[in-house]
C-alpha cells in the first residue's frame, strides 16, 4: 500500500513550502513532479499523486501558490474565479525557481531511485512544460515530462530548445481555452523531435478532472493516463 505524509521545501530565497507527498509501497520508486490545476493542490491532485504512487512513483505536488495563499484550495467549477485570481497574481519566474527547488529536493530523498518526471493539469501543464525547460537541480532536470492542456505553451515555445527531455502532450479538442491553433502552433514547434508526441480527443478542457463533473470526460481521461503511464515507464524506469 501507498502512504502520504507532507513535505517541507526549503525555498532559494528563504522560506519554506510544502508539498503532498505519495510514496509508493516499498518506499522507493522514480520521482515524479505533480503540478496543480488553478484549483490548488486539492482532492483530484491528492488523487493523481496516490495513483501514481500506487504505479510505484514517488510522487511530490508542491504547492505552487504559497507566496500567494498558503494552502489555497478549491475543489471544482465553483473555484474557477478564485483559482483565475491566483492566476493573475502568479509570479512566474519565482514559481521557476520553486519548481527548481522541488526537483532538487525530491532527487535528494532517500525513496527517489533516481529518474524524475513531471506532470501537470491546466496550469499544471503549463508549469510542466516550464519545469522541462527550466528547472534544474545540481545541473540535471527532468527526464521527461507530460503536459495535459496547458494554455500558455504555444507562448513559450521560445524555450522549445531548451527542453532536452522527451515530451507527451495532451490536448481537448473541444477545448475553448485553448484554440486549435494554438495546439498547431506547439505540434509546429516540436516538428522534426521523434522524442515528442501530442495526442488530441474529443474533449473539453480539464476533462481529467473528476471533480469537475461539468469538465471530466472519463474515456478520454483513462486513455491519457494509460498513456501517461506507459510514457513514464519508458523513460523513467
């Protein structure tokens, strides 16, 4: 069986953050960085971090709005204008550093076999696929990463280059925050990287969030978390 316990960051700027920990049975597995949706590290995230677990990852998700509401937490469609608030108060460069932080810090656990991955949801994705291309800890970052729906990387994709990682891309195509142009725009950015994918389906935004009954599609979340599943397991095992 998993077991869960929370985790204290010491942060590059002094301070300390936490973040739910996941630890699979057995006590040692692979690293995996799980990052939140605008909701905070809520029920869906604990859930995802006790799968992963349970597929034997060492799992941290770090609260990425504690400079901002330590704790902040919502748990479905009715958050959304308190997670968007937090959104727009988000500092970007430092939450940088805390991702490198947090890489750091799991790499330095006893129960981390080595490899580390990274996930995220919504701005999870986004933090993600910022986490690939920035976050490094003793000079190394991540081994690979899985960015679901994240909205702002058709804006980053200046930093395509810097991702030396395999990448897995998910995306809604009935998703009406992110246009699919704007999916076009990171498939264009990524051509010509055989260590890159991006799978669509026939969903709508944050359809892996089961808390958000009016968001969730269950086929297309089971598909993109088997998927997800066996991506980590090449790359991090």
């Amino acid at each position: 069986m998993s077991s869960t316990h929370t985790e204290r960051i010491a942060a590059h700027d002094g301070g300390e953050f936490t973040a739910f920990c996941a630890v699979p049975e057995g006590g040692t597995g692979p690293g995996i960085l799980l990052f939140q949706e605008i909701f905070g590290v809520n029920d869906n995230m604990r859930g995802l971090a006790g799968r992963l677990a349970d597929a034997g990852y060492l799992t941290l998700v770090p609260d990425m709005f504690w400079r901002l509401e330590p704790g902040f937490e919502r748990r479905d469609e009715s958050g959304l204008a308190d997670g968007m608030a937090m959104v727009q108060r988000f500092d970007w460069e430092l939450g940088a550093r805390d991702m490198a932080s947090t890489l750091g810090h799991v790499l330095g656990m006893d129960g981390c076999s080595g490899k580390v991955g990274a996930v995220g949801f919504c701005l999870g994705g986004t933090l993600a696929y910022t986490c690939a291309a920035t976050a490094r800890a003793n000079g190394r970052g991540v081994d690979a990463a899985v960015p679901y729906y994240g909205s702002g990387i058709h804006e980053m994709l200046d930093r395509a280059d810097d991702i030396e990682c395999p990448l897995m891309f998910h995306y809604g195509d009935q998703d009406p925050y992110i246009p699919s142009d704007q999916v076009a725009a990171v498939e264009a950015g990524f051509a010509g990287r055989p260590d890159v994918v991006v799978h669509h389906y026939d969903a709508g935004h944050a359809f892996s969030n089961w808390d958000a009954p009016s968001m969730y599609n269950e086929s297309a979340a089971e598909r993109a978390w088997q998927r997800t599943l066996d991506f980590f397991a090449k790359h991090l095992r």
